[in-house]
C-alpha cells in the first residue's frame, strides 16, 4: 500500500471542498506572520492571536519552535515531552540540512539544545516516551526504514523492531509501515500499522512481536489507517483509542482489540490523541486541534483552517491563527498546547491558555 494514499486522496478532496460545519465555535484574531524561524512582530505581539471560547482560550504562537541555525525542518511529525520539561521534535529533514538530524532537543523554553538521529531523516513519524523502571525512553516510528526503535533520552538505540512476518499477515515487509505506538499497562506496546497494512499488533517491552488484535477494514474492531493510537486510562478499565484515519471516526477498543465504540462528532481525519485532566486531544489533519471530554463530545476546536490547501506553499501565505495540516498535539507539564504540521516546511505551534 503507498503510505501517501490517504494523505493524497485528502488533498485532493480538501481543494474541492467549500464547507464542513464546525463543531465548536472559536475566536480568532488576526495577526501577521514572518518566515519560518522569524521572531513574533510588533503586531502579533499587541495583537495576539486567539483561539477557541469560552473557558478554552488559547494565545497562538507559529514557529514557537524553530529549527537550528544550518537547519530547516521537513515535515514535523511527532512531539513529546520528558519529565525535566524537555521536548522532542520529530522531523523528516529539510534539503540541505546540516546537521540532518530527525530529532531536535529544545528547553521547556522553547529555546534550542541540540539535535541527533540522522537516521531518522526522511522518516521521522510517530514519537512517545515512557518510563520504565524509572527511566525514560522514547518510542520511534519510521516510515523510511519502516520500524519502531527504541531510544534512550540521548539517541542511544535499546531496540529496533522490523516487520513482524511471523505474524503471518506480511507477505512481503515492505507492506508494514508503522505510524505510532501506545504502551499498555501491562508493559506491553501496541503499533499501529497506518501507513502498511492497516493492523494493529502488540509487542513486548523488549521489542518482541506477540500477535495482531486490529485487521484492516471498515466493520467494527477492524481498522483503515490506525495513524495514532493511545491507552485511555480515565476509567477503572482502561480502553484503547484508535485514530481511525481512514475511515473518518476514533474507534475504542479493549486491551485485546475487542470493539467497544465509535465516536465520529467533529472527527475528520485524526491523527493521534492524548488524554490529560478527562480531556482527550486530536490533532487532525484535515486543520484542526480537537479537544473533546470524557464523553468523546466536542468541547472547543482550534484553529480550524479547513479547507486548506496550504500544505506545498510559501510561509507567507500561511494564514495566522489558523492550522494548515495538523499531525501531532500534546499538553506540555505547564497546561499549554504544543502541535506540529505536516508541511513540507515543518511548524510548530504553541496555544498558550488564557483566562
């Protein structure tokens, strides 16, 4: 399967698009925005750039996160933050990078500290961290050399998992393309397979294969483009939400892959979630940041830019305030929102709360 399928049929489908009703209202105030890497101007500074309502308000900042110096970003892909406050940025590599390094490290700032992982050029995708044993790790996926590696805080490589063709469901391993992981509460990790064949397997802590729960389809407990997935734990059994990318819904599962529920008001084309405070955050792709509470119901959208079709032009023409193609979102410690784009030129945005 072409890993950009899904991507490209959206495309397609976005620049045809006139309208798509939006689930929650939003505030947005319009401002100006310089190349990437650009300092905020005057203006966007005495006229900051709202989103959302209500009690979920928050300030805007483009490029809150900036390449190094010799660096341009490809595609941002994933985000993650350690427990000292770092983040992690995930990136594909902009031409002519040097150093090319898919991993950019910055302070809890926003302000530079260093990148590695050349081999993660060109493929940098889904980014998680985990403690284990009271060390953190952080979990890669790459859809260039089509594996989930797990790295140490510095890039020091613990594991790698390829395709698992013992599972039986590959005929060949190039049809397996992970997107993102999950991590269970047993110790377990479930991949989602968005980009390959669509199924969702489960491995052990030490990179062991042990069975697929999801197969492809569009019926319940099956799957199209599982693109993010992540462990809800905000009940006394924790379930498993699933970015159903491709067949427009976040779907719930149990621990085994047991389908529980469908959930489809406000969803487009989400991309991966995160939970904090009983609410649950969506970046997707098609231009908008979703935060939804505990009943999966639509509390605010962000930035809702759709229909874009931004995603191959010139930084100038990006509209301030709002999102082009969304790809991850996380809360840092402090409450604040952080997300990343999947444009060819890499952005990374901070919505900060406001009362």
């Amino acid at each position: 399967m072409d890993k950009n399928l899904n991507r490209r049929s959206f495309l397609r489908a976005s620049a045809a698009a006139a309208f798509l009703p939006v689930v929650a209202s939003r505030v947005l105030a319009q401002g100006s925005q310089g190349a990437q890497g650009s300092p905020p101007s005057p203006a966007q500074q005495s006229n900051p750039i709202i989103c959302g309502s209500g009690s979920n308000r928050y300030e805007c900042t483009h490029d809150w996160i900036k390449p190094p110096a010799g660096m341009t970003f490809g595609d941002t892909h994933g985000l993650t933050q350690d427990k000292s406050g770092k983040i992690y940025v995930a990136h594909t590599v902009g031409a002519g990078s040097a150093p090319a390094a898919g991993v950019c490290v910055y302070d809890a700032n926003g302000a530079f500290i260093k990148s590695w992982g050349s081999e993660f050029a060109g493929g940098a995708h889904g980014l998680d961290l985990r403690v284990e044993d009271g060390k953190e790790f952080l979990y890669h996926c790459d859809t260039r050399r089509r594996c989930v590696e797990k790295t140490d805080l510095d890039g020091t490589v613990i594991w790698t998992a390829s395709c698992p063709m013992e599972s039986g469901v590959y005929e060949k391993p190039q049809a397996w393309c992970p997107t993102n992981v999950a991590f269970s509460p047993d110790g377990n990790i479930f991949v989602g397979d968005g980009y390959g064949g669509s199924f969702i397997h489960v491995f052990g802590r030490d990179g062991v294969w042990k069975k697929v729960i999801v197969k492809p389809g569009s019926g319940a407990g099956e799957a199209s483009c599982p693109h993010g997935l992540w462990v809800d734990a905000r009940s006394t059994k924790p379930t498993l939400v699933v970015a159903d990318r491709g067949n427009r819904r976040i779907q719930v599962l149990d621990l085994d892959g047991k389908h529980i529920a469908f959930h489809t008001d406000g969803v487009r084309m989400p991309c991966d979630m995160k939970f904090r405070d009983g609410m649950m955050l969506v970046p997707d792709l098609e231009s908008v940041v979703m935060i939804y509470d505990e009943n999966f119901q639509p509390v605010v959208s962000l930035g809702d830019g759709h229909p874009s079709a931004l995603r191959g032009a010139p930084r100038d023409q990006f509209i301030p305030g709002k999102f082009v193609h969304p790809h991850d979102a996380i809360w840092l410690a402090n409450g604040d929102i952080l997300v990343a784009e999947w444009v060819p030129i890499g952005r990374v945005s901070l919505l900060r709360k406001v009362s």
